[in-house]
C-alpha cells in the first residue's frame, strides 16, 4: 500500500504550483489583464490532450461538436431572469463599436444557454429532431472580483467545454443527465483525478437549473475544487426561449434539457493531485512527451552513444508513442533530469557506452524515479509495461489520497477542526432545510458541498439522529468543505 500522505512540497502548495507552471513552462500569468494568461508550448500540449480525451468521450455517446458567437445581445441574456440575476455582476459588456455606441449592448458570453437557446427554438419542431445533443469549447469571461488564481479563479475562462440537450420527455432529460455524470466520470478516470459526485445544495444550483451535480476533488492544500457539473434544466429555459417540438398528436411541448460544463479546472487539478517535490508527474496518455531518451555520453563514444538514442527513440516512436531524445550538448545528465522530471514525462530512458556493450538500456519511472535495466529486444514491450504501471499506481495513489480527506463528523466544533487542522472534506447529520444550511455555512466557515449523487457512498443517518446545524432530526448527510 503506497502512503497517501503528500511530501513536503504540498506544505506550501501555492508557492509550488506557480513555480511548476512557470518553470516548465506551462501558463505565463504576466499578460497585463488581470485574471487572463498565456498557454505556453508544453501547457498548451497537455491542454490538447485533455480535450482530445474530452471530445472522445462526448463524442461516444452522441454529442457533435458546434461553434457559436462569443457576442450575446442584453435581451437574450436577460430571458431567464434567475439565471441572468446570478450572473449580472460579473458579465463584460461592449458597449461601443470604434467611437459609436450600439443600439443594443453585446455581453462577452458568461456561459451559453442564451446564445444557443434562440438557435435551439429555430432547429427543434418536431419529435424526430430530438434528441439534440451538441457541445463546444471556447473561451468564456466573468468578472471575477475575488483573488484571481491561475486556471482556478479566472477572469477569462480559456477551456470552457459546455454541452448542452434537448429532448422529448423528463424521463429521457433525466436518463441524459446519467450519461452526462457517466462521461464526466470517465475522462476525470482517464486523468487519473479522484473525484466525488454531489447534488448541490438548492442555494448552490447552477442559475436556472432543477439540480446540479457537481465533481469535488481535495487539492494538495486540503481544499476542495469543483472540476465538472451536470445540471438537469428541466423546461424553464424551454419556456423562456420557446423550445417546442410537435408531437404525435398534433399538440406542442416544451423541451427538456441538460447542459454541464468542464474548464482548465480540470488541467489545475491534473496537475496538482499527481505532482511532488521535483515537479510534474503527468499520466501517459495526457504527457506531450511520454518517453525521453538521455545520452551518456563519454569522451571518443559522443557519435555511438547518440546514434543508439536515435534508434531507440525511432523504434518507439513506430510503436506508437511520444518520444524525445534531448541531445543538447552544453547540459550535464544531471541537469537534463531534473528538466524532463519538472515536465512530469513518465519514462526516462538513459543509455551510455557500458549499455550499448550489454545490449541494455536504463528505464527510469517518473513517479518513484526507480531504475531499471533492460534488454533492448524487450525496450518497447517493457517500456508499454512501465507506462500502464505507472497509470495504474498514479490512480491508486490518487485514491488514496481522496479517501484520507473525506472524514465523519458529529458536531460543528468537531467540522471546524477537522477543516482547520487538516482540510478535505467532512460529512455531517443534516435535517435538510435551507434555512439551517445556510446558517451552518457561515458557522463553519465553510461551504455546503451538497448531498451524494451516489447513495452507497454515505449512509443515511441513523434513527434518531441530531443535525449537526440545529439539533433538529436529521434526515440526511451532507459533505462540508472549504473551497477555491
């Protein structure tokens, strides 16, 4: 059993990760517009990755890919009025064409149902256009007026995938809801990040939503970041915007949608749950660079030494994989590991003279930095073996990590230590009214996460039991947390 508890550099995690996405290069916070930044090279190489797992999932289940306009006229946005009453503080508005004011101010897009949703009125009639399935990814601005944290708190969201349904009955807009949790489910799987599902809170909802569903993982720090939500819309966007489809019958009915949301949260969250002291540590199938080739050169071998790592690197990338072969030659060894371990590529292969007399070379894994020889005969059957074992034990150890943080409680005094002390997540008796939820938030100091999306995970409370808020019956538990 590998141990769970994080190394030293999670003590000051912060400082960690705004050196990683600086050094390696990922993310260059320094554009002059607060809350924004630049994808450098290597970052925007795992950002394609990520999405690359992204659309393969969507993709599977039904969903085809669209592009709308980043502009949204003031009276679309204002159709849904708790949807645009959520958001109205933090939308950028354009207000000027060059030097002339426009007749109808145009807002920087906080999210898309208003844009698509007139669209949606236009392409839905009748029963055979449903269901109707799409997403994008795009950029997308809030005026976000708290601390502003690379890829967690944004002012411009610059990996913004929103999918959004449509379809004939609730029973069918529940079942897609399902499937939405389900996707998410496995691209976060796929990325190795630990996850929970949780039912927001009715005061946590997404604007204009029935129920929103959120994945929460545990951060280096203790605190809590939503990564993904899946939000069954019900009809009231339908109704504002007059979605109808004819049935058989002749007669109208308003739609039933979903949507649900991914952004660089995510890419944060990869990134942060795997990493340790010397850097990144990137699964195999998000890594730009999945194998790297080190020379060890000795003086009069120079030619034959870099020549077999060309060969090697040849014979993997036939295979399939991404591979390098770093052949600068004003760099020690030394300083080359420590560069490709700061990137977090899973597999360094190290070859000098006494391997090329042995017919061997030195795999070393990025996760525990053991090494071990090789034959080359065996390089790439082995090397495929590496990247799967690592794969598996980053999942595992990730696990691990999220089972470590979620913990029970039975008072507010007992939450507040547990989050004081260690963060994660806590779950408490709760007698399910609003009123003493958002009473317990400001006790605590804390958010409400929600209730469980899967009910195995958390057992109801017993008969009898007190809600930790207002020593009223509890019916329920919920998960409390503090979070970005």
């Amino acid at each position: 059993m590998t141990n769970p508890e994080r190394k030293s550099w999670s003590q000051d995690y912060s400082e960690w990760f705004h050196k990683v996405i600086a050094e390696v290069p990922i993310y260059d916070t320094r554009y002059p517009v607060k809350g924004t930044g630049v994808w450098m090279p290597f970052g925007y190489k795992i950002r394609r990755e990520v999405l690359r797992i992204i659309r393969d999932e969507l993709e599977k289940t039904g969903h085809e890919e669209v592009l709308f306009p980043l502009l949204i006229p003031d009276y679309l946005l204002s159709k849904e009025s708790e949807h645009i009453r959520n958001f109205e503080d933090e939308v950028y508005w354009v207000t000027h064409g060059g030097k002339t004011p426009l007749e109808v101010k145009l807002a920087l897009r906080p999210t898309s149902e208003t844009a698509m949703y007139p669209m949606f009125k236009l392409w839905i009639n009748a029963y055979s256009d449903l269901p109707l399935r799409i997403f994008q990814i795009v950029n997308v601005f809030r005026y976000e007026t708290k601390a502003t944290r690379p890829m967690i708190r944004v002012r411009e969201v610059s990996t913004f995938k929103e999918a959004h349904t449509a379809h004939a009955t609730r029973e069918e807009a529940e079942e897609q809801e399902r499937i939405g949790v389900e996707v998410y489910s496995k691209i976060f799987e796929r990325l190795k990040i630990p996850f929970l599902r949780t039912i927001r809170p009715d005061w946590d909802k997404f604007p204009g939503a029935e129920r929103s569903v959120a994945f929460d993982t545990v951060m280096p720090d203790g605190r809590v970041l939503q990564i993904g939500t899946v939000h069954f819309l019900g009809q009231g966007f339908a109704r504002a915007f007059d979605i109808k489809y004819m049935k058989s019958d002749g007669n109208y009915e308003y739609v039933w949608q979903t949507c649900y949301g991914i952004s660089e949260r995510a890419i944060a969250a990869l990134i942060s749950v795997h990493g340790d002291d010397h850097g990144l540590v990137l699964p195999s199938e998000v890594a730009p660079v999945q194998v790297v080739v080190i020379p060890i050169v000795y003086k009069g071998r120079e030619e034959e030494v870099l020549k077999r790592c060309k060969e090697v690197s040849e014979i993997l990338e036939r295979s399939g994989l991404r591979v390098s072969v770093d052949d600068r030659k004003d760099i020690t060894p030394g300083n080359k590991y420590y560069t490709w371990e700061m990137k977090g590529t899973p597999v360094r292969i190290e070859i000098g003279p006494r391997d090329i007399d042995s017919n061997t070379a030195v795999l070393v894994r990025r996760d525990t930095l053991k090494k071990t020889p090789v034959n080359m005969e065996m390089l790439v059957e082995e090397v495929r073996k590496l990247l799967d074992h690592i794969d598996e034990e980053l999942a595992k150890r990730s696990k691990e990590w999220m089972s470590s943080k979620v913990r029970g409680a039975e008072t507010i005094d007992q939450a507040k230590d547990e989050l004081d002390t260690r963060g994660g997540i806590v779950e408490l008796n709760w007698c399910g009214k609003t009123n003493c939820g958002e009473e317990l938030e400001k006790t605590i100091d804390a958010r409400i996460l929600g209730v469980p999306f899967d009910e195995h995970d958390i057992e109801n409370p017993p008969s009898g039991a007190k809600c930790a808020g207002c020593g009223g019956a509890a019916n329920k538990k919920i998960r409390v947390a503090r979070s970005y």
